[in-house]
C-alpha cells in the first residue's frame, strides 16, 4: 500500500510539472502503458481529449480495433483556433475558453465525425427529462453505449462551485446501468459511478444542447481510410488557414495584441488593471493549453501523432508532424509563463489540479482525493482572486503568444504541402 500510495504521489508531481495526463505521466514514471481494466463489458481505455477519445473508445467497443484517437480526431478535422475570454465579477470568476478542436464551438462534430468514419449514428435530442432518460435507457438496453453531454458542474465529480451551474462541459460516454445509477467514462481508468438522477440533471441543464445523445447503430469503417484522411487533411487546412480571428490561427495573434494593448476595453493591461481575477485568467491558460486540464489541452501533440500514422497512407507528412510538435512546445511555453512553478501559491495550484484530475482518472476510488482536491483548489483561488502572488509580465505573455501564432502558420503551410 505503502509503495501505490508513492508511486501516485510521483505520478501526480510529474503532472503538475510536465501538464500531462494521469495514463501519460504514468507511463513516464512506471515505464509501461496500465493495461485497460473492463467494467460491465466496457474497456476503460482513458484518452487525450474527450470527444475524439469518445468516439475511438465507443468504436472500439463495436469492434473497430484499428483506429486510434489521434486518428479520429484527424479524419473528423482535425484542429481549430479560438479564444474567448470570460468576466463573472459578481462571482469574482474569470475564465478563459480556448478552442483546440476543428469546429470547435459545434456539437455536430461527433455525429459529423462518426459519419464520415461509416458508422449509421443514433442522434436524439429532446427537450424533456423523461424522454431523455428513457432514450439513454434503450439504448444501454440494446447494447449501445451513448455519448452524451452533462453539465460539469451538476455532474458533481469535477466538484466545480454552484456558480458554475449551467456553464457547459465536455460530452462523456455512459456504458452501463448499476441499479439506479450510471457508469460513465470521461477518460478515466478506472469505473466512475454517477446517480441516476444526477446525470439526468446535468444532461438537461445546458440548453444549447439539452438532453442530446449520440449512439453507434452499426458501423462498417471503410478498408482504405486514405481518402476519409484526406478529408480530414482539407478540412483543417482550410479551418487553421482561413482569415477568421475567431475560429482560425489568426485567433492566436489577436489574442497575442490583446495582451499587451494598453488602448482596447478587452486589452488585459486594462481589463486586470488592478489585479482582480488576473490568477485565475492564468491558471485557465495553463489549464487549458496542458492535457491535465478537463478538456485535453491543446492537442497539437496528438494531431502530430495523426500524421504520423497517416503517412503510409498518404505520403510523407514529416515535415507537418515536426511542425505541429514545435507549436505544442510553443504552447508549453507559453503555459509556463502563465502559471511559472517557482511562484510557490501558482505551483499549488498546478499540484491541485493534478490532483483532481488524477482523481477522476481513478473513478470511485478517487472520490475523497478529488474533492480534499477540489475544496483546496478553489479556495486557494478565492483567495488570489484580489490579487496575484507574483507581477505578471504581459510583454513576455505576449512574445509567447506571438511565437506560437508564429508556429502555427508554419505548421499549417507544412500542412497544406501534405494535400
């Protein structure tokens, strides 16, 4: 007991010094993959990003052996550009959105996805809670596991405060019925139990996409997936290259000015003139750029590991892999100058949220870990919310940020010689 309970610590210090998830940092430390434990029938496989994971996960359990993630997130198009930054003064809350996926600010993106890899897909959307759990109910019944889309907060395992209620989350995967509760698979490794009713809940709190749920019916994955490949290919070429500062790589340079720009309302010179809410804008940056935080990080690794895999499909796609690693370095970077280790309140920060996403890794048995987790966490933000531990230098925030706008285009004109 002793020794598991040393060799979690080490993993949980190596994810909040690397930003890497549980199942990576693991590997890091113990030198081999943990094999994926089966629960109810369900292979407990883990994952990068939760809806590309979701689909790889939910297609192997019908079968489909040979596709990866990082393969579906390239065939369903691979990645995007966005940043939206948030202000909740009355719930002294500050919050950054950063978009990573293709489409990122679409829910389409898994029917989408799952149609171009062949699968007849199940889609139901209801605005009443008892269709919706009647839906979810049949379809566990016929042996069809269904992504659905829960509110982070209702779902109470990420043990968010109740002024997140109704700000949205991530889609998840529910496999099987415990009596009168639910399994569900948000990468974790281990079986994560959700009440019934708590999961309803969550599932009809968000009204943009309230009560919706996606089954695989059948699915007969084509033979040669060079063409769906490509597909995927075109589309991120033309999402990242286009001249979009929302939804495109000149996102990255908008928000590079703003970090520096003394003169616009939405300029952070201006907008954390005196400091308020200006920790948790950084640990957002952090947390949303590394694989540790709740929605997979900024997934330029796990694109490269795509075009890795794609190569013998469609021909040499080193140079563009070389050049999506170069920008998630760029991305590491600029998370290490958002959160730095030596400020010894950011470094608790980052160890906490390790710790709560280790907890979910490990299911129910991480339940007490995760909220001890959790109540620190944000307490420690309440605290700094006023005022942060350490000056922040926008200047260097935003050369950062100007270098990984700078290696974004690079990647995407590497990419574009792939087609």
């Amino acid at each position: 007991m002793t020794s598991g309970k040393h060799l979690k610590a080490r993993i949980r210090t190596r994810m909040a010094r690397t930003g890497e998830r549980y199942s990576t940092a693991r590997r890091h430390v113990v030198g081999a993959a943990e094999p994926a434990p089966s629960d109810h029938g369900w292979a407990l496989r883990g994952g990068t990003h939760p809806d590309s994971a979701n689909i790889a996960n939910v297609l192997a359990h019908a079968g489909v052996s040979n596709l990866s993630e990082a393969m579906v997130l390239g065939i369903g198009g691979g990645l995007g550009a966005g940043y939206i930054l948030w202000e909740f003064k009355q719930h002294r809350y500050t919050n950054l959105t950063l978009g990573y996926r293709y489409r990122w600010n679409y829910i389409d993106w898994t029917a989408r996805t799952l149609d171009r890899l062949g699968a007849t897909a199940h889609v139901h959307a209801t605005s009443g809670a008892k269709g919706a759990a009647g839906e979810l109910t049949a379809r566990l019944e016929a042996g069809q596991p269904a992504i659905v889309w829960p509110d982070r907060q209702l779902i109470g395992y990420w043990h968010l405060p109740p002024h997140l209620d109704g700000f949205g989350g991530h889609p998840v995967v529910v496999y099987a019925a415990t009596g009168d509760a639910m399994r569900v698979d948000d990468r974790n490794l281990a079986p994560l139990t959700v009440e019934r009713s708590t999961l309803d809940r969550a599932r009809g709190r968000v009204s943009s996409y309230k009560n919706n749920l996606v089954a695989v019916e059948a699915v007969t994955v084509p033979a040669d997936l060079a063409p769906l490949v490509r597909a995927g290919i075109a589309d991120c070429v033309a999402h990242l290259g286009a001249p979009s500062a929302s939804f495109a790589v000149p996102a990255w340079g908008k928000w590079a000015r703003l970090v520096t720009d003394t003169r616009n309302a939405k300029g952070w010179p201006r907008v954390f003139a005196d400091g308020r809410g200006l920790t948790d804008a950084l640990l957002s940056i952090w947390e949303g750029i590394e694989p540790v935080g709740m929605s997979g990080g900024h997934l330029r690794d796990l694109y490269a590991d795509f075009l890795d895999e794609a190569a013998p499909l469609v021909g040499d796609t080193a140079a563009a892999a070389s050049a999506f690693r170069e920008a998630g370095r760029r991305w590491h970077d600029l998370a290490e100058a958002a959160l730095p280790a030596d400020v010894p309140e950011y470094q608790r920060l980052r160890e906490l949220t390790a710790d709560l996403a280790a907890g979910v890794a490990a299911g129910d048995e991480g339940a007490e870990a995760r909220a001890t987790a959790a109540g620190e966490l944000w307490t420690l933000r309440a605290d700094l919310y006023e005022k942060p531990p350490a000056d922040t230098d926008f200047a260097a925030l935003g050369t950062c940020l100007s270098t990984v706008y700078e290696a974004e285009r690079d990647a995407v004109d590497a990419l574009r010689e792939v087609l």
